[in-house]
C-alpha cells in the first residue's frame, strides 16, 4: 500500500509543488530537491505534457524520491497519473471517483477541502491526509479546531504558505505543507542557477522545525 509514502511526507512535512516548467527544468529542479532534502514532489497536471515529466521523474529518481501527480481532478487523471507512476495524488477538490479509484490502485490520495463535511466526507472514504485548501483563507483557530472533532485526521496546508509562515502552520499542528511558488522561485529556475535554489530550498527547510 502506500503507508511508506505517508510516513515519509509525515517525517518530511513538505510536498514541492512543480507548476508549468519545462521538462529539462523539471529533471534539474527535482534534482534539486533530492539535494536539498526534500523528496516528495509533486508535478501538476497542468503542466504540458505533465505525464511523461512524472514517468521519466519516476524512473530516474524513485529510489530517493516520492513522485506524485497533482490537480487531479478526476477518476481519468487518477488513472494516467497512477499509470505514468504517480506515488500519490493530490486533488483540488473533492473527487468521489478519483479518491474511490486510487484506493482500489492502493495510491494514496490527497483530496482538497475546505470545509468539516469535507473533511469528514473525505475521511469516511478513507483517505488518511487531506489537503487543507486554500489553507490561506481559514484563520488560525479555524485549523487548530478542525484537529478537534477531527483529531485522527492528517492535514497538509496548502495555498499561501511560503518561509515567513510555514513554522507556524507546523506549530498549529499540520502533518505538512504543499509549497509552490514561494519554494520552487520561477526566477531561479528560468536563469539556471541551481545552486542559489540550493539554498532557497535548504533555508525554506529550516524553518519547519525538523530535528
């Protein structure tokens, strides 16, 4: 099943979100990464040609690294994205037929939700982490009272994160954080240096609390 690849965003607490890069920029940011520490990745549909980025992702980087597919949007996109590879999925929302099929491929899924009946939804379909979207439009009590009633229920916080907030979502009590644009700098990737991305991404790290 995919318990191992909980355990390892548990421990890690980050998921890099990859959005529109080239396939060489891919290769070179995960690679990246991998370097840096962080090594649950996600790629998005979105981006062209999403699929052979995550199969050649995979192959290259499986042994070290967790390779997911995001912005799945439904049972079809579950289905390619578990095909190219995908060690899990993250959805922008709710999707009853894509949580339903990944469960039977024993992929895990990460459904977005906002609301409490999402959530409990999301976990009466057995999903062991959803993924708290946009997590920017809830306040700080609103996160710490869903660990309420819902207590069991494994949080990644999405939507607004970046280095100057993402050790207090972690001290609110999130399992992880999704992370794209404000960890993976466009403008960094674009010139090529990999090296000041580097430490971006080992400074970005810092700042979640891990011993």
């Amino acid at each position: 099943m995919y318990k191992d690849v909980l355990e390892s965003i548990e421990k890690n607490k980050i998921i890099a979100i990859l959005n529109g890069f080239s396939f060489s920029q891919s290769m070179k940011t995960i690679e990246t990464l991998i370097k840096s520490g962080i090594t649950n990745i996600e790629i998005t549909l979105n981006t062209l040609n999403a699929l052979e980025h995550i199969k050649e992702a995979v192959k290259k980087f499986d042994k070290v690294a967790n390779i997911g597919a995001g912005k799945v949007k439904g049972e079809e996109d579950a289905r390619k994205a578990i095909e190219a590879g995908a060690r899990f999925l993250v959805t922008s929302n709710l999707s009853v037929n894509a949580i339903e099929y990944a469960n039977t491929e024993g992929v895990l899924i990460i459904p977005g939700v906002l609301t409490h009946t999402e959530i409990i939804t999301a976990q009466n379909l057995g999903c062991s982490m959803i993924k708290l979207f946009p997590v920017s439009a809830v306040s700080e009590k609103y996160v710490k009272q869903i660990k309420g009633p819902s207590d069991d229920v494994k949080i990644m916080a999405v939507g607004g994160v970046n280095m100057e907030n993402v050790g207090k979502y972690i001290n609110l009590g999130v399992n992880a954080v999704g992370v794209g644009s404000d960890l993976i700098r466009r403008d960094l990737v674009e010139k090529g240096d990999y090296d000041s991305l580097q430490i971006h991404f080992e400074e970005f790290k810092s700042k979640l609390n891990i011993a």
